[in-house]
C-alpha cells in the first residue's frame, strides 16, 4: 500500500483546466519519498486507478467562478456537486463513491482547487493561475506533512 498520491486532474491543451498536470509536475520534482505523483487527463474514471492502494490521496484539480488563481483546500465531503469545469465523465465525489463500492478508493481524500479564468483550447496556464502554482504545492505538502517553504515552478 502507498502511503500518498498526489493526481492531477485536468487538460493541459485546455488553457488553466492544465492547472492539476502542473501542479503533479511541480510536486514529481520534488521526489517526496512514499509519495506517488501522476496526472489523470481529463477522464475523472482515471482516478480509480490512480489512487487504488494508496492511504491518501491528494486531487488537484481547476475550479469554475471565484477569483482566478484563488487556490482552496477541501475535504471531499464538503465539495458541492457541481459540474466539472472540463471534459470530466464524473464529477469526483462519484468516482470516489464508485471507488468505494468497487473497494478501491484511499481512506482520505483531499481535494486542492484553484480558480480558473480560461479554460478555452490552447496551451499554457493564465498569469493568475500560474502565479498561483507556488501555493498550490505549498498546500499539498502541508497536507502530505512535508512543509515546502519555496516549491521550483515548472509549467508544463
């Protein structure tokens, strides 16, 4: 059993729904030991592989509304259901509760979203979103107990 993953969710072809793959390549340069890191592209089933075996399991992942780059730490519980921001099948909390009856989701889920301001078709995250990566490991080493004072920047 893995003690943490750390999966982004998201199409770096999308604009900001790339948020989650940069954050996944941030924090993989990091080589934090018992932790896996991997991106999930836009197919939320993807997820149900990704976090099998693990304890917890971190999804970062964009987020529509709010003020772009604001980044926001969540339990799975609390997440209203809304539509995903991309091309998702299922929203999370569904695919957390097919991994629960297939008994295959991790024992914790913590969901870290930032707010998007164009997820139209290109490359490249806005400067609002990217300026907003720093954060966004920061969040998740706090969460995995690895603090991280200054995280190396890499956009995809």
């Amino acid at each position: 059993m893995t003690d943490a993953v750390v999966i982004g969710v998201g199409n770096r072809y999308r604009r900001d729904d790339g948020v989650g793959p940069a954050a996944v390549a941030a924090v993989r340069a990091l080589r934090l030991p018992g932790v896996r890191v991997l991106g999930c592209g836009a197919e939320t089933t993807a997820i149900l592989d990704a976090w099998e075996g693990a304890r917890l399991a971190v999804v970062v992942d964009a987020a529509a509304g709010g003020s772009p780059g604001r980044v926001r730490q969540s339990a799975l519980a609390d997440l209203v259901e809304q539509p995903p921001v991309s091309s998702h099948e299922l929203s999370l909390t569904q695919a957390y509760e097919l991994a629960r009856v297939l008994d295959r989701a991790p024992a914790r889920v913590v969901v870290v979203t930032v707010d998007v301001a164009d997820t139209g078709h290109g490359l490249g995250l806005s400067p609002a979103v990217a300026a907003a990566l720093p954060e966004v490991v920061r969040v998740v080493g706090r969460v995995l107990g690895e603090p991280i004072e200054e995280p190396r920047h890499q956009q995809p």
